[in-house]
C-alpha cells in the first residue's frame, strides 16, 4: 500500500478549480451546473474556476489531462471538483503526469467515473474524497440535502473524524434537466431501511479504496491503478453501483473477478452503497425496485460468502448514485464497529 497523506484542506474565499475529466455534460445542461457553482460561492465560499474542457462535450482526453494539470499545478487552486462523472476518463490516465500530480497534492472530489481518477491519485499517496460533484450533489433542485451538504463541508474543511449516519428517506428518481420545472422543487424521497450488517459483531478499522464497480471492472480489465491483494491487506473496501442498474448477474461477476485478485479477502471490511433502481431510461415501478435492490443484496452477499467469509459487511450506506450522497474519503481511515453499529471515516 502506498503511503498516503491528506492534502491540505482549502479555506472560505479560496479558488477551486471545477473540471470535467470525463463527460462535458455542463454544456448541454448549463442550469444544474450554474446551480452548482453560485451554492460554492453562497453556501461554502470557494470561488470556482473552470478551465477550457469543463463545458465541452467529447473533448480530447489529451486536453482534459492539460486540465488536470494546469489545476495541481496552480498555487492558488486549494481543491479540484468535478461537474459529472460519465464513462470516458480510463482514456484519460494515460495522458497523466504522475510526478506532476505528486508533488501537487490538491483535494479531489467526484465519483462515479472519476473513480478513475481517485483509484490513480490513490497509486500516488493522495487521498482524495468519493463524492460531491458540482451538477448532481451541490446543483440538486430545490436545495442541497442536508446529510449531503453537511459530509461535504466537512470533507472540505474540516481535518478529522467524521460519523456517518443512516438516513430515514432516500431518493433515486431523478427529473430530466432539460425541463425548467425539474427545479422547482426538490427531489422525490421514499421511507427507507438503515445500514445492513454482515457478520458484525467486530471493529475493523483500516485504508479505503473502492468506488463503482463498473468503472472498477475497466480497469482491471485495462491494467489500469487497480493494487494488488498485499496493497490492500487491511483495508476497508467501498463498492457502489451506478444509474445503469447493471444486474445482479453482473454485479456478481464484477464482484467475482474482484475476488480472484484476492481484493476482497485482503480487506478487514466492505462497504456497499444503496443501490440506484430506478433512472430515466429505465422507470422502474415500486415492486420491480424492490426486486431489482433483493437481488443485488443477494449477489453481494453471495460473493462475501465465497471470496471473504468471515469479513463483516455493511449494505446500504449511503454514498453512491442515490440521494443523499456521503463522502467517503479515498486513501483515509474507515473504523467501522459492527458492535456499536457506527462508522466513521477521517477526512
């Protein structure tokens, strides 16, 4: 495992570079994306800098690196923020300046996609933050979550321990962008279950990596910052699955090759995301999400069971595709206590 460090944390009234390292989606949807920047002036009191790719869809992802590079290079950039993640940033890596990126550590927040991007600052020693991107976490109509805003304020500024905590409602139906009705009003949230323990009882504590598992399953696929099973020896593994609701078949596959390359069993505990069961291309009704949730909670346990039998897992936390987001943070410290029933991370 490298050895990782936090960079430093920016402060009110700092410049944050805002970047599209995979999709250019701010320039087909420039009303959440607006949303998004004037909440980091109001709300949190960054001032946000875009750079020539942010808006521009199927850029060169030579200059989206340029992107990158210009932003970690800059002195007076104290973080870089996403707008949206996408499924074009694995081309992205190659272009990269990994001694660059190193001797410029800066906070990096995105997930989705930009798992991508975290898994390669993770190879470097940065850690960097699962979450909080400027179009869907701060541009979200109505206003921020509060469980959102609250993890991502302390991400950003705030050095330290951080409790987690489930939360009563959730939301995974979004409203297309497109239409200026989507904001006015906020997101539809439905009743939901707290986290779900696996062979709790136990306190483990120990190094985060993870992210989607499609992005993952790219990656190892392409070779690319995926660690081996010595890496991650004691780690604690966040795995989440996107708004393509891909299904429990291949999510037990993904899992699956995960497990051969010992990933799973190296780690002292799991975390998985609730799942996303419902998105614009595919409206789920209430008893096909039901089915759809069963069923990837049946194939992530099927694959603890054969790959890391006696490592506890917690189901249905809060830090993937659906609303409320947490942020987890990528390289830092999770303890989670299966006895207490608590997570905490350190930002």
């Amino acid at each position: 495992m490298p050895e990782l460090a936090h960079p430093p944390k920016p402060r009110p009234g700092d410049r944050v570079a805002i970047l599209s390292p995979s999709s250019g989606l701010p320039g087909v949807f420039p009303r959440p994306f607006e949303l998004g920047l004037s909440r980091l002036r109001a709300d949190f009191g960054l001032v946000p800098v875009e750079y020539p790719t942010t808006r521009v869809m199927n850029s060169a992802p030579g200059d989206r690196a340029a992107d990158i590079h210009a932003a970690f290079a800059d002195p007076d950039i104290t973080a870089v923020i996403t707008s949206i993640g996408g499924e074009d940033e694995i081309r992205v890596l190659p272009h990269l300046d990994a001694e660059l990126l190193r001797a410029n550590p800066k906070p990096f927040f995105g997930y989705s996609d930009n798992t991508c991007l975290l898994a390669y600052l993770w190879q470097l020693g940065i850690v960097g933050c699962h979450g909080g991107c400027v179009m869907v976490q701060f541009g979200r109509p109505g206003a921020m979550h509060p469980a959102t805003a609250a993890s991502v304020r302390a991400a950003l500024f705030s050095p330290g321990e951080y409790e987690l905590a489930p939360v009563a409602a959730y939301g995974d139906v979004e409203r297309d962008w497109g239409d200026p009705a989507t904001f006015e009003s906020e997101p539809l949230m439905q009743p939901c279950d707290g986290w779900r323990w696996h062979r709790a009882g136990r306190v483990a504590e120990g190094t985060s990596w993870g992210g989607n598992i499609e992005v993952l399953a790219w990656l190892l696929m392409a070779g690319l910052a995926v660690p081996s099973g010595d890496d991650l020896r004691g780690a604690v593994l966040f795995l989440e699955t996107s708004e393509e609701l891909p299904s429990a078949t291949e999510v037990y596959r993904i899992l699956r090759a995960i497990g051969e390359r010992g990933l799973l069993s190296a780690a002292s505990a799991v975390l998985f995301g609730r799942p996303k069961a419902w998105a614009l291309d595919h409206r789920t009704s209430p008893e096909q999400k039901s089915a759809y949730v069963r069923a990837q909670r049946e194939a992530v346990l099927r694959a603890m069971d054969e790959y890391a039998p006696d490592t506890m897992a917690v189901l249905d936390v809060d830090f993937g595709h659906t609303d409320p987001q947490l942020v987890i943070p990528y390289g830092g410290q999770i303890r989670v206590d299966g006895v207490a029933r608590r997570i905490t991370v350190r930002y």
